[in-house]
C-alpha cells in the first residue's frame, strides 16, 4: 500500500507538474534602473544628534518579472515594390521527395522538389501557356505539323548549352518502352510513331524531327488540339540534360536507380542543386546565369516535415510558405498578423464519387439512381461545416469553366425529390446495402462519407464506411480488399484539370482509349480485354463529342462541343460530384512573389506560384 | 490467525466434544479460506476499490447509453458543428455537429466489450496451449513455446494493424487482430504455471489412481492458474482498450458512425483542435485514460489479494 501511496503522490506531482508547464511561466529578466531615494541619517557631530535627510539617484541591478510576451514593434512598412536581393527562403515540401529520377516521376509532389532546378518547355496558365524553354509553336492549316520554337541563349546548370537534342532525348526517354516501370503513354499519341515508340517497336519517333538547334517539328497523325497543352506543357515532361544523363550507366537510368538525380542533377532553373538531406530538406542556391534573370534569394529550402509541424514553424518564422493548409487553419491562421492566408477557388479538381470498376450492371448504371444519391445529401451542409465555406458545390464535370452546361441541372438538397426517384426506379431503400470507401490522407476527402452516410440512412439505407490506408487502395479497388468486388464507391479528387481533353476520354470505353486514365484496375476489362476506365462507363454518343473535340482546333467551337459533352454528363452522372476544395496556402509576411491566382484553374495545386519569383522581405 | 475462531469453541461440558471440537475447527478454517482471505485483501485495497467503482459506473454507462446518453450520438447537425460546451450541449459538438457527451457514453461500449471480448478470447488460447505445452512437454512443449517465440517477436501494433487492414476496419475484426497477437504472453505464464503445479504430490496422486489427464488438467492444475490469469487478464484489458483506441485514432478500428474513444480523438489530429477545441479530445482522452487505470488499479488489488505469500 506504501508503494500504491507513493504511486498516486507521484502521479499527482506528475500532473501538477504538467499543469504549472502549460501555464505561462512569469519570465525574470535583469535590467539596471536608476532608483533615487530619500536618505535620513543620524550624524553625531560634537555630541550633538542631528537628523539629516539627501535624495540619492544612484544605479541598481534589479530582477523584474515579466508575466506577459512584449509586444512585438508594428511593422515599420510596408514590402518595397522592387524584389529585395539575398536571404534564403523556406517553404513545405509535403510528403517529402519520394521520387527522384526525374524520367520516372508520377506524383506531383516530386515535381514541386525538383521545380527549382527543373523546366518543361511552358507553364500552363488558366488562359494560355506561358513560355519556358520553348518560346511557341506554329500550326500548319491542317493541324497535323506543329514547329516548336526554343529558347536560345539557355544554359544549363554545369555552364553547356540547351539545345532541341535536349528535349528530344527527354521526350524518348520518359516514353521509352525500356523504363522500368514503364510510364503509361498518356499524351502525345497523335505524334507519329508515338505509340510504336513506346511499345519497342520502333528505335525512335518517326514524327520528331529536329530541324535545328532550337526548332523541332512534330507530325501527328489527326489534329490533335490538346497537343500544345497536355504534351508541350505536360507537367512531367522536365527536360534533361543529354550531355549528362546519357553519360550515367544506362542500365541505373532505365530502373531509376541512379544517385545522380539526388546527389548533382543539374537543369535550367533558376537554382541550382546544392544538397538533399533525406526526409529533412533540399537546398537550392541561386543560379546567376539563369535566362530569365537570376532569383533575387540566395538559397532556397524545401523543408520536409508534417502538415503540423510547417504550420508550426510557419508561426515561429522558420519556414515562409505553407502549401497546402487544410481548411479548418484557415480562420486561426487569419488571425496571425504575420501571415497571410492564400485562397483560390479551384475550378480544376472536384471531390467525387467514382463507381466500383466491377458495378457494370445493377443499380448505378441507372442515372436516375445516382441523381437520386445526390439529391440525398446536402453538399452545402458539407462545404459549409467540413470544407469551412472554402470550397463550391459542382452539379457536372466542368461546373465553374467555361466548358459547362448552360442548362445544368443543379442537384441541390432535395429528400424528396431524392425519395420520388428512388420510387420511380423501384428502389426500397430500406433493402438497399451501400458500401463507401475513402483511402485517408485528405481530411476533407475522409470526411464527406460519414456525411453522406447519415443523410442515406435518412432516406432509409443501410450504410457502411470503410477508410483505408494508401497502400491499399490498389488492392480494395482491384476487388482484393475486405468487400472482394461487392462495394459500390470510393471517394476521390477529380476534375477536367489544365485542359478539358486531358481526363474526359478516358470516362467512357467508347472513347477509343484503351488504357485506365488511372493506375487501375491493372488486370483488363475480362469482356473487351483491355485496361479500360475505372468506372465502366459506356456512352457512344459521349465518345464521338470527345473524338471530335479532340479535332477541333476552333476554341470557341471547341468550347461549345465540351458544353454538349458537359451536358450529358451532368444527366447521366458517370461520376458524382460533391465539390470542390479551394486551394488554401499560408504565408509569412516576409515572402513576397506569390501570386495566387494564376494557376488556380489547372488543379496543380503545389504549382501554385514559380519558385524563381520568390523573394524575402527583410522588413526594413 | 484472526480472532474468529475462537468464539466458535466448543463448550467444554459437550458429550460429543471431540467431534464437534473438528467440526469447529473445520468450520473456522472454512471461513477463512484462501478466497475470503483474498476478498477481504481486496476489498481492503483502496485503489482497487476505487478503480472499481470507476469501471462500474462506465460499465452501467455503457449499459444504460439509449436511457442516459441526451443525444442520437451519429445524429448530426451541420449547422452546429464544433460548438463549445454549452447547456444544449454540456461537452459541446464535435466536426459533424454531433453531441460529445452521448458519443462519450456510447463510446463506452466498444471501448470495453474490445477489451473484455478480446482479452476473454486470448486467455482461452493460453489456457489450452499453456496447459498442452507445460502438462506434455516434450515436442508438443517445444512447438507451442517455439510459436510463442516467434509470435512474440512480430512488432504487436503493426501486426495488428496490417491484420486489420487485410480483414477490414471494424468491431469484430479488432477483437480479432488483438486476440491473434496477444495470446503469447499468457500462454507462458500458464505454462511456467503448470511446470510447477504437475509436479506437486496430489497431481502425482491423482495420476496414480487413474485419473485421465484432462480431468487432471481440468481438475487438479488449472485452479492454480486462475489466480495469477486473472490478474494477468486485468491488465490485458486495459492493454487492449489502448490498442482499440489506436486503431480507431487511425481510423482502422471502429466504423463510422459509430463512437468509440478512440475513434473521438481522431479529431486531435488537427492543430487548431489540439490548440483551440479541447472539448473534442479531453473527455476521450480523459476516460481512457480513467478506464486504463481503473483497470490497472483493480489489477494490482488482485495481484495483491491473490498473492499466498503476502503478509495479512
């Protein structure tokens, strides 16, 4: 019992303990402060007693404690319009840098840690491309040969010259039919000889061709008017030194195991490389040859820690930029003074509801049945709680672009128009299973199913929620997690992203295209053969609008086919959607350069902003 | 020896005095058995008593949550999500507007019946393979031991969560993953148990008079099991609530909408609810925290009442 005593003593001193650290400690500093006091002394002088009173000022050495943090000095001013040379800037690398050869890169955070160094031949903008490498492009009036003109006058890192052999090499070898693994051929099957390339067939692209050093020109087989801005402008397409990577030992390269992309790669951007530290940082230092001027910091940080962490040290002052910050930070980090919050709203990405591959027949090939589901669920409800306000309700896969339906049915919170319809098409809700899955990861995407799940079960279903870890999605969605093939959707984020060709042909098997526009399901559709979509759905009259507007290279009678296309989606609902998330950022008040706006409509949400614009107010 | 007995003497005056002399004594002895010796030391035990009186009161909680608990706990409202604790809501709402203080009650239930479900089932393991591998010996000894090493070796929580993972999220399969990898412990201690007890001279008699070993087993060894079992399933309880409660804050544990306390605390993952929204995570974390102790305590008064050579 003696012990049992002097446990719980413990136990309490422990927590006391824990309690008075959690209370703000009265800091003790030492100043010296003049004190003057008023002295009476007793001086005995020739027998006599006399009292005599002075003030003294003299200086003393006192303890003062100081219950509160001083307040911190108002800003001096505001930044100077003109960039401020040197400092270094720090900002979040989130997720860290899981893939580092660059020719087998397919995550989108990879491509942010490299973005310093790397270039692709332009930026896409919401309204155009931007140049980067490449200057433009000519089409001839056939749409079938596109000239691509570069950038002269570029140098890489190591001081040699880019030149248009760079871009081909790195075309060729990001779609050669060697890389292990190999990269699906997404983009660029119009070029001539693409395809034969990338199956081994052939030794190089019969439709490149390099007439100088800073011309190439591509033949196509058929126009092709997403070419400029799903393959010029691909995201993933950073261009290689030639003169360097095929100097490295070929088979490393081919498997991406080489330690040249994480030791001393080198590229055109406007820092250079100088050190990766494994799951703390890469550092960049200024690159002062850089042909659009060099950047005005001297180095640059991409820091690699938890979401929690960078909020952290965001407030402390170590890390300039936080991208991205989930919705619920947006109003306590408003009310940092020394921040900024960066919203966009996103038009690219929407959260949705995509069908188990196996559900080919039953009840969701009803279309009825799925506006029926949206009508169920009040998407306001989850924007307004989940999202914080930051974020729009979508109704079809271009809502919020100028490829939408002008006579969009809007599935607002409707239960009993829900209801009408779930009688219409003989559906008993009190019969009906429903099985949902979200892989965790996004709290936003996490949270929109235990919403939906309690508005069905309103409407009177059985509902069951299933969140899984990332590494085994592959596994669920092939039919191998613990519903085998019987479950119904799963949640992800979706959307027409730069260009409206870039996912939507890949929605319906009729399109033409014969792969999964996702990594899954690897094993082919058992009827036709073929890795086909993931949602199995067939439209023939969907796929001849895709096949002619991927023609079409009019852009306003583009838009208007992708508006027909937008429309029969919106009925027939291939996928649901919920909504789509803004693109929320935070920044000190010390970096400058971000414009937040620009790319808000491409759904890259960590190319937000171009690392060679920063730069670092230094408050004076 | 306590006072007790002798207020039961006989009478020396009784013509049958011998008789009722041995009767007595048997009587005194009786009532101070090594069970009321042992409920006496544990109702003596402060802390247990207290851990007790915790776990009863949860345990009625949990029992009585549709009678006692203010709200629906999967009941939402999106418009009064997050909100403090207010008199409409004593332990305010939580991200999906739903009532705290019933989730907190409801929350109970799976967090307790994993325990006791979980720790029920892995003692049954370890009782059968404990009482082959330590009455046996021999190969059927060196099998089971050899298994326990090697279970023992895998690292519990990832096991379990790869398990999990592979049967699916939910009540009946954390209990099963948590059953699975948490038999090796118990199973030793049976063993190293029964090593001593078979050796003892009334196992020795039983066995020459016949008796089968089962009936040896289940008859003459296992009640010298139970004790220390018992003291070792207390603590196993507490064990496997903080292992549901990690499963579920991973989300890998119990569904939705169910609660679970675990399953509260995910909710603490977010840096302004750590910081700004206490009443999302503190009553959780404040019960587990309550139920683990509770449960220790009463464990270390078992411990201590069940132990024969411990002074009164």
């Amino acid at each position: 019992m003696r012990m049992k005593s002097k446990s719980i003593a413990f136990f309490g001193l422990a927590l006391i303990a824990i309690l008075v650290a959690c209370t703000a400690e009265p800091e003790v500093i030492i100043q010296e402060v003049e004190v003057t006091r008023v002295v009476t002394e007793t001086v005995v002088e020739e027998g006599e007693t006399i009292e005599v009173t002075r003030v003294v000022t003299e200086t003393e050495v006192v303890e003062v404690e100081v219950t509160a943090a001083p307040e911190e000095e108002p800003m001096a001013a505001e930044p100077p319009s003109e960039p401020q040379m040197g400092g270094d800037v720090r900002v979040w690398l989130p997720n860290g840098w899981p893939e580092q050869s660059w020719p087998h890169r397919s995550n989108w955070e990879s491509g942010w840690a490299i973005s310093p160094m790397a270039e692709t031949l332009f930026w896409p903008l919401a309204d155009g491309l931007e140049p980067r490498l490449a200057l433009g492009y000519e089409v001839s009036e056939d749409g079938l040969v596109y000239t691509l003109n570069l950038r002269e006058g570029v140098v890489w890192h190591d001081g040699e010259s880019f030149t248009a052999e760079d871009v081909v090499y790195s075309i060729e070898l990001r779609n050669s039919a060697d890389l292990r693994p190999l990269n699906g051929l997404r983009q660029g099957t119009t070029i001539q000889g693409m395809v034969d390339f990338h199956d081994g067939n052939a030794d190089s692209i019969e439709g490149i061709e390099i007439i100088d050093d800073y011309t190439i020109q591509f033949t196509l087989d058929s126009p092709d008017a997403g070419l400029a801005r799903l393959f010029f402008a691909a995201e993933m397409l950073e261009i290689l030194p030639q003169h360097v990577v095929s100097t490295l030992d070929e088979e490393e390269v081919l498997n991406g195991t080489s330690d040249y992309w994480f030791t001393n790669p080198i590229g055109t951007g406007p820092y250079k490389f100088v050190q990766y530290e494994p799951d703390q940082f890469i550092e960049y230092e200024r690159f002062d040859d850089y042909w659009g001027g060099a950047p005005m910091p001297d180095r640059l940080f991409m820091e690699i820690s938890t979401a929690e962490v960078a909020i952290v040290k965001l407030q402390r002052g170590e890390l300039h930029l936080v991208n991205p910050i989930q919705a619920t930070e947006v109003q306590r980090l408003q009310e940092d003074g020394s921040l900024e919050v960066l919203i966009a709203e996103n038009s690219a990405q929407w959260y949705g509801m995509e069908m188990n591959y196996f559900t080919n027949d039953g009840l969701w090939q009803n279309p009825k049945a799925k506006q029926a589901f949206l009508y169920s669920i009040d998407r306001q409800a989850y924007v307004d709680s989940i999202l914080q306000g930051q974020g729009v309700v979508r109704h079809s896969f271009f809502d919020g672009t100028v490829y939408a339906c002008p006579t969009m049915t809007e599935y607002n919170y409707d239960p009993e128009k829900a209801a009408e319809l779930w009688a219409e098409i003989g559906v008993v809700p009190e019969e009906v299973t429903i099985d949902m899955m979200s892989w965790l990861g996004l709290n936003a995407r996490r949270d929109y199913l235990p919403i939906a799940q309690e508005f069905l079960r309103a409407q009177g279903f059985k509902v069951n929620v299933d969140f899984i870890d990332n590494s085994l999605i592959t596994d669920y969605v092939q039919g191998n997690g613990p519903r085998g093939q019987d479950w119904d959707f799963h949640v992800l984020l979706f959307g027409p992203g730069a260009d409206p060709g870039g996912i939507l042909p890949f929605i319906t098997e009729d399109s033409g295209a014969n792969w999964g526009y996702r990594s899954w399901p690897e094993a082919p559709n058992p009827e036709t053969g073929v890795k086909d979509n993931a949602v199995r759905y067939t439209s023939p009259e969907l796929a001849a609008l895709i096949e002619q507007a991927r023609v079409e290279t009019d852009p306003q009678a583009r838009i208007e086919i992708y508006q027909q296309i937008d429309c029969i989606w919106n009925e027939e609902l291939p996928a649901f959607m919920t909504a789509s998330p803004s693109f929320l950022a935070a920044r000190s008040n010390m970096l400058q350069g971000t414009d937040w706006q620009t790319n808000a409509g491409l759904g890259f949400w960590l190319r937000m902003y171009r690392p060679g614009d920063l730069w670092v107010w230094d408050g004076s | 020896m306590s006072e007790k007995p002798e207020k039961f003497l006989a009478p020396e005056s009784d013509s049958n005095q011998g008789v009722a002399t041995l009767a007595i004594e048997v009587a005194a002895q009786k009532i101070d058995s090594p069970g009321s010796r042992a409920r006496r030391r544990f109702f003596r035990h402060r802390l247990a008593m207290f851990g007790l009186v915790v776990l009863i009161i949860m345990g009625s909680a949990a029992i009585l949550a549709p009678l006692i608990a203010p709200y629906d706990p999967a009941a939402q409202n999106l418009i009064d999500f997050r909100q403090p604790p207010s008199a409409k809501h004593w332990l305010g709402t939580d991200g999906f507007g739903r009532d705290v203080l019933s989730r907190l009650i409801y929350g109970a239930r799976p967090s307790l019946s994993v325990g006791l479900i979980a720790v029920t089932f892995y003692e049954l393991i370890a009782v059968i393979l404990g009482s082959l591998a330590g009455y046996y010996g021999g190969k059927v000894d060196w099998i089971i031991m050899r298994t326990v090493d090697v279970v023992m070796t895998f690292p519990s929580l990832i096991i379990i969560i790869f398990l999990v993972a592979i049967l699916g999220p939910g009540l009946r399969n954390t209990i099963v993953a948590i059953a699975i990898l948490r038999w090796t412990e118990p199973t030793r201690l049976v063993r190293g148990q029964i090593l001593s007890l078979r050796e003892m001279d009334y196992v020795l008699a039983a066995r020459s008079l016949g008796a089968k070993d089962s009936r040896i087993i289940r008859r003459h060894i296992l009640p010298g099991v139970i004790a220390p079992l018992v003291v070792h399933a207390t603590f196993g309880v507490a064990t496997a609530i903080l292992l549901e409660a990690a499963l579920s804050f991973l989300n890998l544990g119990i569904l939705p909408p169910a609660a679970s306390w675990g399953n509260m605390m995910t909710a603490a993952q977010e840096l302004v609810i750590l910081e700004q929204m206490p009443w999302l995570w503190l009553p959780p974390g404040l019960a587990i925290m309550l139920a683990v102790l509770s449960i220790n305590f009463v464990g270390d008064g078992l411990r201590d009442a069940l132990d024969v050579t411990r002074a009164e």
